[in-house]
C-alpha cells in the first residue's frame, strides 16, 4: 500500500491553481506595474489561507516583465535579528545586483540605490533613536554585517566607512528611480514573526524604503498585528481605546482580503487527490469537499486532515493485518475526525449513544427544527443541525448517513481515534473555523431563536446557540464561540436580560473586532432596554418584536454579512 502524505507547499509558477487565485494574482500584479511607488499591498488573511500561494502567483505574473525586479523575503526566518531591516536590504541588493539588465536600465540611479542600501545595511553603528510622529521609537543601530555575510558577502564599498545615520538616509533621498521599472518586495510570513518584530520591520519599510519605484507586497493576518498593538498601548502607555486598525492602515495603502475559499474546495480537493493511489481518491473525492467545507474551506487544515486519514488507514491496514482489528473504511476516519476537529460536542454525544446516533440516521431536515427545543441530548444535536448547514450537509450525505447506521464500523472508527490517534485540542485549533454570528438569549425565547437560526442557516450562514441558554454561567462552549465570531446576536424577549446574559455580552464586546446585533424578540419590552445596551456604540437593532418573519430575517442576514 502506497503512502504518500501531501505537502503543505504554497501554488506556484508549476502548480496549477486549485483555489482560484489566478484572477486576483494577475489584478494585482498589474497594480504593482502601473503604480508609481511608493506603495504597499496588505494580503491579509487568516492561519492558512492562501497568503503564500496567492503571493507567489502575483511573482509568477511579474517573472516575465523585463521592468520588474521582485524581491522574495521570508520574514519568520530572521526572526530572531535585532534589526530585521538589515537581511531584508541584504536580500534587495542581492536581487538588483542578480538583474544586470534591471540595474542598467537604472544607469547611475541603480549605483547610486544599491550604494544607498550597503548603508543602511552597514553603515548605521552608531546608536541613535528616531522619533517619527504616529511610528514606535526605531532604533538607528543596524550593526548587522554578519547577517548578510551568511546570505551573500558584499563588495567593499565606500560608503561602508561612515556610520552617520542622517548620511544613509541622505543618500536614498537622493536615488530616485525613473519611469515604469519597478522594484516589488513580497514579504511573506510576517504573521509568524513575533510580534514586536513584525511592527519594527513594518516601521522600517515605512522609514526607510520609501521611494518611488519600490511596491511592497505583504501577507500577514492583520489580526495578530492589530491585536499585538492593542494590548501594547495598554500595557505600556495605558491607552485602552487605541486602535491597531487605523496604525495599520498607516502603512498599508491598499488592504486585499484573501477571498472565501470555501465555495472554491471542490477543485482544490481534486488537486489535492491527483496524486493519491486510485483507490484513495475514489474513496475520498465525493466526501472531501465536503468535509473540506466542514473545516471552514482552509485549505492548510484541509491538507493536515487528510494527512491524518492517511495516516488512520495505514495504521488501520497494519494492524487489520496482524488480524488486531477489522479494516475500516476511509470515509468513516473521515467523518470522524471531521466531527471531532469541528463540532466536538456533537462527536462526544453521537460517539457514546448508539440509540441517538440511530435516531439521527432517521431524521431529515424539515423534521429537525421541532426537535430543537429543550435541554437534552437529541435536542442540542438538532440545535447544531438547525443552526449549522455544514454539519448537516455532512450528517445527511450519503457517507454521513452510513457513519450514522453501521454502529459497528462508526464505534470502530471512534475506537481507533480514542486508543491508537488521540489528539488534544491544541492539534484541532488552528484551523480558523468562524461562526458569523453567536446567539446569547433567555431560556424561555429559545422557540423564537431557533426559528431564527434556521432561516439564517438557509440562507448560508453560519451560527451558534446553545440549547438551553446558561443558567448561573456562561459554558466554556459559549465563550470559545465568542471568540470565533463578528457579531453577537443579544436577543431581548419577555423578560429584561439577567446578569449573565449582559455580564457575557458586555466581556465580549471587549474583543476589538466583534459588532453586537440587538435583536428585539415577540413581547419584548422595547421601552425597558438595558442601559449598558445603548453605551454600546457599535449595536445595530433589527426588530422582531410583533412577528418573526422572512422579510427581518433576510435584513438580519444581510447586516451579519457586512460584517464580514
């Protein structure tokens, strides 16, 4: 039996492009070669997007143009150097020296840039600091030489003597580079840098490298950076209100979203597979894509999951062998460990009762919505359906129903993961699975917000609510939701919300990125609203009080997705 894993390795030049890139490289490329400069392209994007793959297809679009130097620098391998800035310059001279043709085309301005950046490099031994208004202190101390001799030794140079600080930066201000050639920096990896570095480097190239002709092209989840500065303001200078967006946006003159690729897994799935054994990927091309969905369409987490399964069927195989156990289907490791990785809940309840998971195998999708209601097992795992469409799509296919029906091979599978492929939470986690909005409600309008839930789902969201609405505590289930969402849901019904249902909101609206939807429910008190409620400057109201009907639900729906 063959075993051949799939590496987690960005599209490029010879890779097709299995998530649908092509167009947006190709945009941008062409923005990189008709803008001036200075100029910098934020690619931003969650833990396994695509930032790379797409970056490398917009290197491939500028390979061929003979005006073009592009510059390929991995942020997380220097790390660790003080100034960072220093193997970046060491890695644009290499590259502008590497491009005769480019540098001629420069004529003096190209010596006189390459001249300019050896001192930034290597010139900067005195220890200065630079205020500039609305950046952090940058230190002016780029003693970093051995750096750049371990990625190429440079020519001696003149300018190499002096370590004035004003001197370097006197010499770029004089280096102007004419017409449509162009120098473009893709820096990848930014996001897996510490933090405190990505914000110095992000500095630097703002300080530093500014100059007409040189396009900048970042990937990095704005998040970890925005998030970083926050807490930084805070902690350091005790501004609670500061912004990490806006500091960014300093920076980053045009900000390009790496677009959902969710809808985009069937064809990434077939990339995927086109090297597996046939009997692999006979097995998994009708369920991939869905369990790819499942995932949140990442396709970083797509390639680990079925690493495992691979791995789940080779183990599975060996001992099958030493007649040890029964051979188990691929598509069974696969919705297990799919429910597990997604909705651990759901797996736990499904895993331990065979009469539930029966009971499942029989329910369709109209007869969900009343089961829904009320706390106990059967009720929470029809809340999950209502609520998530990908849970469904995945319990109600054709392999989902089989896992559902053959307890034997369903325990089997389980079995397998739980004695011989144990996993921990921290190996699940990374796969940015986001809900689009969280529900917190009173017990008692439960009713109502599954109704809601449901329409949401059909029309392609994706929500949380727990069945029975905490009484006393918010669960850890809850917590971990508001963590993974935009928006909250803070339904009002029959009785004013308790303390906890407003302690809950009120520490969630402390994350920087969460907007809150008041929803007013059938009997709500429109007079009688919290008074924390109207402090919230973000809220946005949609009411439902006289009936809960498509038309509100559709506007609920489209204010959740601006959010996006």
């Amino acid at each position: 039996m063959k075993l051949r894993l799939i590496a987690d390795q960005a599209i490029g030049k010879d890779q097709s492009d299995g998530l649908g890139f092509n167009a947006y490289a190709r945009v941008l490329a062409r923005a990189a070669l008709d803008t001036p400069g200075p100029f910098t392209i934020g690619v931003f994007g969650e833990w396994g997007t695509g930032k790379t793959s797409l970056m490398s297809l917009i290197q491939s679009n500028l390979a061929e143009e003979p005006n073009v130097v592009t510059v390929w620098f991995n942020a997380w391998r220097y790390e660790k150097e003080e100034h960072p800035i220093v193997p970046l310059v060491g890695t644009i001279v290499r590259e502008l020296e590497t491009h005769k043709d480019f540098s001629q085309k420069l004529d003096d301005s190209g010596r006189k840039l390459i001249r300019a950046l050896r001192a930034v490099a290597y010139g900067f031994s005195a220890k200065s600091t630079v205020k500039i208004p609305g950046f952090a202190e940058v230190e002016a101390s780029f003693v970093a030489k051995d750096m750049i001799d371990r990625e190429e030794r440079l020519t001696p140079d003149p300018l190499l003597d002096r370590s004035l600080y004003f001197g370097a930066f006197n010499s770029l201000d004089t280096v102007h580079i004419e017409g449509d050639l162009r120098v473009v920096i893709l820096i990848d990896d930014l996001d897996r840098c510490f933090p405190d570095q990505a914000i110095r480097l992000l500095e630097s190239i703002k300080l530093v490298l500014a100059q007409r002709g040189f396009i900048f092209i970042l990937g990095v989840a704005r998040q970890v950076i925005e998030g970083y500065l926050q807490h930084r303001y805070l902690s350091d200078f005790g501004i609670q209100d500061f912004k990490g967006q806006l500091y960014l946006d300093k920076i980053v003159q045009l900000p390009f979203h790496i677009p959902p690729t969710a809808g985009r897994m069937v064809d990434f799935c077939k990339q995927i597979l086109a090297d597996q054994p046939t009997d692999v990927s006979t097995e998994l091309d009708q369920i991939l894509p869905t369990v790819a969905e499942a995932l949140g369409g990442n396709p970083r987490a797509v390639i680990r999951f079925v690493n495992n399964i691979l791995i789940d069927r080779a183990i599975n195989s060996e001992l099958a062998d030493a007649q040890q156990m029964e051979t188990i289907p691929l598509n069974y490791f696969a919705i297990s460990r799919c429910l597990e990785d997604r909705w651990p809940e759901v797996f736990s309840i499904l895993a331990k009762s065979t009469q539930l998971a029966h009971e499942v195998f029989s329910w369709d999708l109209s007869s969900v919505k009343g089961r829904a209601e009320g706390d106990d097992d059967e009720a929470r795992i029809a809340a999950s359906l209502v609520s998530d469409r990908r849970l469904a799509e995945l319990l109600f296919g054709e392999h989902g129903k089989s896992w559902l029906e053959k307890s034997e091979l369903r325990v089997a599978s389980v079995e397998f993961l739980q004695d011989q492929r144990r996993t921990s939470s921290l190996d699940t986690a990374e796969a940015p699975v986001r809900y689009d909005a969280v529900f917190s409600y009173s017990r008692e309008d439960q009713t109502y917000v599954v109704n809601i839930a449901q329409g949401l789902s059909e029309r392609g969201l994706s929500v949380f609510f727990e069945v029975a609405a905490p009484v006393g505590s918010y669960s850890k289930e809850l917590i971990a939701a508001f963590r993974k969402t935009r928006a909250i849901c803070f339904c009002i019904g029959r009785t004013p919300p308790d303390q906890w249902q407003m302690g809950g909101l009120l520490g969630a609206a402390d994350i920087s990125d969460i907007s809150v939807i008041g929803i007013l429910l059938p009997g709500a008190d429109t007079v009688s609203v919290p008074s924390e409620l109207r402090k919230l400057g973000r809220i946005q109201w949609v009411d439902m009080h006289t009936e809960i009907h498509p038309v509100e639900i559709s506007s609920l729906a489209e204010a959740i997705l601006r959010l996006r």
